[in-house]
C-alpha cells in the first residue's frame, strides 16, 4: 500500500516489525492537519501544526511513549548537537526521527519537484563517525549518506522538528483504543476539498497565483490512501476476503478520489492562462464530486465500522450514523 504520511510511517516502522498491526494508526490520517495560509496558499506543512494528539494515540494503541527532542525555544544550532549527542548514545531499540529539507538531498527522490520539501526520516550512526544511515520509510529509501549534508538539511529555515522513542516493548492494541481512535478522527465534512474550494474562491480574479497556491495539493492528496489502510483492516477483522469482496472496487474509488485532485489542479493551472469561465465552472463541479465521493466512501467505512462493533458485542444504540453527525458534532 502507498505510504501516506511521513512522521506516521516513521513510527510505523517499529510496529510493522512487531505483532501488532500498524494499520489502525492510518485511521484519520484522510483528513490529517494541513496548512493554509492567510494569503491562501495550501501547505502540507506549517510550524502551527502539532503532532501532540496523533503521538499520544499512538502511545495508547501500542504502548510506546514519543520524546520530541527538538526544541523551538532553542536554536538550530543547539538542536543539532542535541542531535549529534543522541546519535552517539543510540541503543538499538531506540528510534531517532528528524525533519529535513529534502530538497538539500537532491540525489533522493523527491517527486514532487519542490524547491523546498520538509520531510520527516529516521537516522541511524554507522561504523563511520562521518556517515549516517537515513531510512525514508515514505518514499522507501534506505542508505549511508555523508553527516555533513543530513546536518545541512536540517540545519534550514524551512524545517524544524524531531522525536525519539523506545520500540523495545510494543503492546497489541486493544478493541476499545481502536474504536476510540477511529471515532477521534472522524470528520462529516472534507477539508482538503473545502480548503481547494476556498483558494479557487479567493484567487478567482487573481487566477495567476493559483498555481503556487495549489502546488503542495498533490503532497496532501496522497494522505486519501489511509483509506485503503482502514478498509482492509475492518474486511479481514469482518473475515472478508479482499480478492473476493468488493474490497478493490472500494480501492478504485479512493484512487479515483486521490487522482481527481491531480485534474483539479491541472484545471486551475488552465484557469490561470486563460481566465475562461467555464474552465471556472469546471472546477468548482470537480470539486462538489469530490465532496460526493468521498462522502460515499467515508459512509461505507462507517457502515464497515458499525459491523466490526457488532461482531466485537456492541449495540445498535452505540453505532455511528454518518449523516446524523453535524459539522459542530464533537466527532467532528
């Protein structure tokens, strides 16, 4: 499956090589945390973004307490011998995450063709003081790559973050966690989508700046394959067989979902050289599909999710009903 989201892939690593299964931590990561800024420019990254909520879910499902050692009261410069100083002490069950500018590492992939990209990796020491092995479990990358270029990367305006943790011990979630974390996570309406909607709206008479307020949208739609994570745990949890099921076409349609974005950048591209109207009108009925797609989707998640309850022993009283949730709900 398409990883989705770099800091969860990260600390999935440890779960993957566990007992546990590290698809429940997807739940909720459709609708992850994006930046928009006030001249409304999309970003899949902003310093206001926290990952406190999303870490401790993490410690509740498996049992594993993340630090931050990254500090943002202190300087780079101090962050980085921090830095320096927990990769000469690493233990082998410890777990070192960073936030790099990948695009100081032009020989990794990068995609996205950004001329800036904050990224989270894991780095290990290596027998050389000189090279660290940096682990992209996103983009599934593993090599030795000198320490003098990760450090340049970090050491960037644009980037600044970092945790650590102890895999040694990883608990199997329990029935009650997960159903807490997938009803935590749970949004009646589609921010990505309403964000798009918001920046076609406010550029519409400025259409040149579309493009650069629209770049990232592909870095974030990707986050729409969690999906495929939480369908395929809550069919083999029902006993469903995913070759047989109608589990691919449900894959279809979240594909379809993550490439549709795709068009609708494209089209705001085109709106931008040419300021057609219907090129407009065009967009905007991309984008209210967009909202009726995944409106399906999520509803049929919900409906797999209700029955995995009920096989689990809970009620109908206790089951969620999507189109009862208002967008003030609490589940929201």
């Amino acid at each position: 499956m398409i990883k989705v989201h770099c800091l969860v892939s990260c600390v999935c690593e440890t779960i993957k090589r566990s007992q546990a299964d590290h698809r429940p931590y997807y739940f909720g990561i459709w609708d992850a945390d994006f930046g928009l800024t006030s001249d409304f420019v999309l970003s899949h990254h902003a310093p206001e973004i926290n990952h406190e909520a999303m870490l401790e879910w993490y410690r509740l499902l498996y049992g594993i307490t993340v630090h931050q050692w990254y500090d943002r009261t202190l300087s780079r410069a101090t962050n980085i011998m921090n830095l320096e100083r927990l990769m000469k002490t690493k233990r082998p069950e410890q777990s070192i995450i960073v936030m790099l500018d990948l695009a100081q590492l032009p020989e990794r992939e990068n995609k996205f063709h950004h001329d800036m990209f904050p990224h989270y990796v894991m780095l290990e020491p290596t027998d050389d003081e000189e090279t660290w092995r940096m682990m992209d479990p996103d983009f599934r990358y593993e090599g030795e790559i000198d320490r003098v270029r990760i450090i340049q990367a970090i050491d960037q305006p644009t980037v600044a973050g970092g945790f650590w943790f102890d895999g040694s011990h990883v608990k199997l979630p329990d029935r009650e966690t997960v159903a807490a974390y997938f009803m935590s996570g749970l949004k009646r309406h589609h921010p990505l989508t309403e964000a798009v909607g918001k920046i076609v709206s406010h550029h519409k008479k400025t259409p040149n700046r579309l493009p650069s307020a629209l770049k990232q949208l592909p870095v974030i739609a990707i986050r729409k394959y969690a999906y495929e994570h939480a369908f395929a745990y809550f069919y083999e949890q029902l006993g469903l067989d995913l070759g047989s099921s109608d589990f691919n076409g449900w894959c279809d349609r979240i594909e379809r979902l993550v490439n549709q974005y795709t068009v609708i950048q494209h089209r705001t591209i085109k709106y931008s050289m040419t300021c057609d109207p219907a090129v407009l009108t065009e967009i905007q009925a991309l984008l209210a599909d967009q909202a009726i797609l995944e409106d399906t989707i999520k509803q049929q998640l919900i409906g797999l999710f209700n029955e995995y309850c009920r096989k689990e022993g809970e009620t109908d009283e206790n089951c969620i009903v999507y189109h009862q949730l208002s967008p003030s709900s609490p589940l929201v």
